[in-house]
C-alpha cells in the first residue's frame, strides 16, 4: 500500500466528513429555528436557503422535511435536558430541583411557543421521549421518593403526573398568553410539589426562591 496515498485519503475522507456534519448541523439549526418560529409548513428550499447549503445537499441526510424536524426536536430536547440536568446536579433537596424543573420548563415553553406547540401536539408521546429530561426527571423524583421527601407510589407514576400538569399548563399558556406570569407560573409549582407530598407553605416558599444563577436571564 502506498503509505502517502492512504494518509490523503484519510485526510480527504476527514474533510469530507466534516462537511457532511457541518452541512447536517446547519439543516437542523435550521430546522430548530424554524421549529421556535412555528414554521413547520415551509418548503425545503426555503430550509437549505436559511441552511446557507445547497439544496440537493438536504436529501444526503433526510428523506423528507418532517424527518429533519423530528432530528431537529428530538435534538433540541436532548440538548435541554442536559443542560436542565446541569442546573441540578448540585441541589441536594430533590423537592427544589422538581421546583426548578418545572419552572424553568414553562419558562422555556413561554420564550419558545414553537417548540412549545409541537410538545403539546405531541401529547403522551412528548413524556415517552427516552432522552435526557425524562432521566434527569426519573432521577430526582426517585431520590425524592427513597428519600422519603416525596409520598408518590414511584418515579414512573409520579413523573406522568408532573408531565401531564406541565402539558396541561403549557397548553393553557398558549391559548391565552396574557395569564401568563412568573407569578403564576410558581403557584402551579407548588402545586406539583404539594401533589409530591409536601405541606402547603414549604411548597409555596420553595416554589418562589430564586432560580439558580445558571438559568438564563431571559427565562427568570
């Protein structure tokens, strides 16, 4: 084998396949974008144009448009959950990190009612998503639970509660925006927290601190 030869090849298959991860991710930034937008019904033209890629380029990754906003999604949930996951790894008290959660979710859902409106089309199948949030979740509701911090009979059951209330919330906050307030937002809060088995002042003091330094400031 001609050593020189394979090393350019390598080198050619490396550069090729950064352009191809490149052009993939760009797709679904632009997906995403889209997605936050609620623009779901745009052409595929229009989605490599805001791409900056070319248009037969979108067809070496995905089959269709609905399967680049399904990647996009599925993405843009992972990559919450991490970050969610990040926010509470270091709180102790598994009641305040739920509070968190469950804030900063509604939160994100108020900046975003794109992405908000494709979770609460979703229904059921938006809990069932095996990513990081419902790991991060199961987590901490079962800490909760061993704990003996949360009455709930288990995580699993404990966590359809929480996510049915959260698609609940988030639906009704979409159809009238204008109830929409921090304030409100953190009675429903301690509402979850109360269902978890808390008394009602300690659920309502933990649901009004303040967010952690790590939330951004747009969704405090």
């Amino acid at each position: 084998m001609n050593i020189v030869h394979g090393i350019q090849g390598a080198s050619h298959a490396g550069r090729h396949g950064r352009r191809k991860a490149a052009t993939r991710a760009a797709l679904i930034q632009a997906g995403q974008q889209l997605i936050a937008e609620g623009r779901t019904d745009v052409s595929i033209a229009t989605i490599t144009e805001l791409a900056d890629v070319g248009f037969g380029s979108f067809y070496n990754h995905f089959k269709t448009k609905d399967q680049l906003f399904e990647a996009a999604f599925a993405e843009a949930m992972e990559s919450f959950g991490h970050g969610l996951g990040r926010l509470v790894e270091d709180v102790d008290d598994m009641a305040r990190a739920v509070s968190i959660g469950f804030r900063v979710i509604i939160r994100v859902a108020r900046a975003k009612p794109g992405f908000a409106s494709l979770v609460t089309r979703s229904g059921s199948a938006a809990l069932q998503f095996d990513g990081a949030l419902r790991r991060t979740s199961l987590h901490c509701i079962g800490r909760g639970i061993d704990s003996g911090r949360f009455s709930m009979p288990g995580p699993e059951t404990a966590f359809a509660a929480i996510g049915g209330s959260l698609l609940g919330v988030v639906t009704y906050l979409l159809g009238d925006p204008m109830s929409d307030t921090d304030e409100l937002v953190d009675s429903l809060a301690a509402g979850v927290l109360r269902m978890l088995g808390l008394p009602d002042e300690e659920a309502r003091s933990i649901a009004h601190e303040d967010l952690p330094e790590g939330v951004p400031e747009e969704y405090r």
